[in-house]
C-alpha cells in the first residue's frame, strides 16, 4: 500500500472527500443553470459512488472494532442524517408552494418522493420536471441504504464480499447493456432505475473493500505514482462527461467508464490530500462538501426564481446571485435542521460496549 494512501486511510475522517462532494454537487448546480457542456449526471454518479465507499468503509471499521455491525443503530443514524432535510423541503415545497400558494403539485410524484421510490416513478411514467424531480437520486441512495447492509452482514467476509460485489456490478453492467441494445426501454428508466445504476454504488463498495483488505496494492501504487496523475484522471472524467448527454454512450461505455474513474479519482484524492489534491480540504472547500446534501435539495427550486428575476442581466450576475440565494437557503437547511439532528445522531447513533473478539487476517491491513 502507498505510504500516502496508508495514512489517510487510517484517518478518523478521510480526507478530500468533502471536495469530491463539492465538485460533485457544483457540478449538477452548474449544469441546472443552464452552463453548456457541464453535465449534472456526472455529478449525481460521483455521489454515488462516493456514498457506496464511505458507507462500507464505515461497516468495514465497525465490523474491525465491534466484531459486528448494528442494523438498528445503522438506519438510526441514516434516518437522522437523511430525513429531517428531506422532509423538510418536501413539505416546503409540497405544503408550503403547493397548498398554501395554490400551485399546482403533481401529487402521484409527490407521494413517490415522501416514500422514496421517485427513482421507479420517473422511470416508468417519465420525469414532469418539478421541485422534486431530483429526488430520484435520493430514493437511489435510500434503497442502497436499504438493501446493502444486510448483505454486507450475510457476506461475512471480506473475500466473499469481494467476489459478491464483482459479479452483481457485472450483471448490472450485462443488464443494462441488454436493455439498451435489445429492449428499446425508455432512456429514462435506465437513468433512474436502481436495477441500472446500483453498479455505481457497489463500485465504490468495492473500492472500500480492497482497500480494506489491503490487496491490489500494485493498482493503488500505479495510480498514485505521481501527484499529477490526479489531473489526468479528472480530465478523462471531463472529456467523458461530454459525451454522456449522448444516451448510447452513456448506458452502453460511460456508466461503466465513469464510476471507475471515479473510484480511481478517490484513491488519488485520499493519497494526494497533502499535495496536488489539498485544494479539497481547505476550509471554505470542505464547507461546500459538508452542505452538499442541502446544495442539492435546494438547487433548483432557488436558482431559477433569480434566473427569471435577473433575466435582462449579464450572465455572470445571473450566475452569481444564483449560486449565493442557493447557498443561503442550503446553510439554512444545514444549521437549523441538519444540525441538531446529526447532534443526537453522534448521540443516539453510537455502540456503548465493545466485544472483544479474533478477527479474520482479511479484515484490516492497511499496510
């Protein structure tokens, strides 16, 4: 394992990635304002798969230092984290813009996004492009949440996880592949299924493993060779993003490509924290990444009220005033309602007793 690699893994809090977050969700801002050739679908992957690697890397230490993974305590802390947000906007949104303004809701995706299963509704009955159309990303995530860590749990070890993870990423990648070249499914169902996009997530599962497991070390010492080879990275994620608006593209080599490169652009973020990647850990950087998840929620509903508004004005006021109203309703969001939830998460969500136990020789080198 890189020395460089080694250290940040061992981190209480990994670094860089807040700034991944931030790229991330900046990506799918710029690209609802209307900025050409950014593609918010890049940005909704790079979550993704940012999420499947951090939540395995959590279960992955729980496992090390408890000997088991609590489920009660995992969707505790996952409900505390995701939902107060969440339900917090919807009903602005709903409640709010809709019944008290009079506005017309669309109240089949509404009730879809209140349980989290907008991802299917778009998919089957095609996306009406409202304040909640985005929640199928977030459905995406909660069903993930969902389903992976009992299978995580049912697994056991590492080594079968390894292999349970390789061959569902590729049977997904054969599935969807099938129904783009054979079925003439709608593009749509493709885009926000989870049956099509949950290899995103279980490559950054993957990822967290082997690093976990300490083995390809040849791979993880070739992609952090030199500190420059960051940029490469991202620059075939930009050259990529390009074309995922075309839908062949996409579905058949860019959801397969992206995510891996993706993975990639992790481990050289992790390695490089300190050097060519330190940008993603200065502070207003970090504070990005932290409100993402309120960034997202809000980006749309705040930033086109401003783009009517300051219609007749150059497109660099436009952008501006857009992006701070953004940033003025996601630090509300962060601090009066995330805040005093991710508290008794901290509280509630913690394991009070340890067990000691042997654990396997597979569970922990990370050098």
């Amino acid at each position: 394992m890189p020395p460089d690699l080694a250290a940040a893994l061992k981190r209480t809090s990994l670094p860089s990635l807040h700034g991944l977050r931030a790229i991330a969700v900046f990506l799918v801002v710029f690209y609802h304002f209307g900025i050409p050739r950014v593609n918010g679908g890049l940005g909704v992957l790079i979550f993704f798969v940012i999420s499947g690697f951090l939540i395995t890397w959590l279960l992955l230490q729980e496992v090390e230092r408890w000997g088991n993974v609590s489920l009660k305590l995992f969707y505790l802390r996952r409900t505390l984290r995701i939902f107060p947000a969440f339900y917090a906007y919807w009903l602005l949104l709903v409640v709010g813009v809709g019944v008290i303004l009079g506005k017309r809701v669309l109240w089949p995706q509404a009730w879809a996004s209140f349980f989290y299963v907008n991802n299917y509704y778009q998919a089957l009955f095609g996306d009406p492009n409202t304040g909640l159309s985005h929640t199928w990303s977030l459905a995406v995530e909660e069903q993930f949440y969902l389903l992976w860590p009992p299978a995580f749990i049912l697994l056991a070890r590492d080594q079968r996880r390894t292999v349970a993870l390789e061959i569902v990423i590729l049977a997904v990648w054969i599935h969807r592949i099938y129904l783009s070249l054979f079925t003439g499914v709608d593009q749509g169902y493709i885009y926000e299924a989870l049956d099509t996009r949950a290899d995103h997530l279980l490559i950054g599962c993957l990822l967290a493993v082997l690093l976990y497991r300490g083995v390809w070390t040849r791979l993880w010492s070739a992609l952090t060779a030199h500190s420059w080879s960051i940029w490469i990275t991202m620059g075939a994620l930009a050259v990529s993003s390009v074309t995922l608006s075309a839908p062949l593209y996409r579905d058949i080599a860019g959801f397969i490509i992206d995510p891996i490169l993706t993975a990639a652009l992790i481990v050289q973020a992790l390695a490089f924290a300190s050097s060519s990647a330190r940008w993603m850990n200065w502070e207003a950087v970090a504070f990005l990444g932290r409100i993402s998840y309120s960034i997202y929620l809000y980006q749309q509903i705040a930033m086109d009220p401003v783009k009517k508004l300051l219609a007749a004005y150059p497109f660099p006021v436009r952008l501006l005033a857009a992006i701070t109203c953004v940033l003025i309703a996601a630090s509300f969001s962060y601090y009066v309602i995330e805040q005093p939830f991710l508290k008794l998460k901290d509280r509630w969500g913690k394991r009070l007793k340890a067990k000691p136990i042997e654990l396997p020789a597979t569970t922990a080198p990370l050098s």
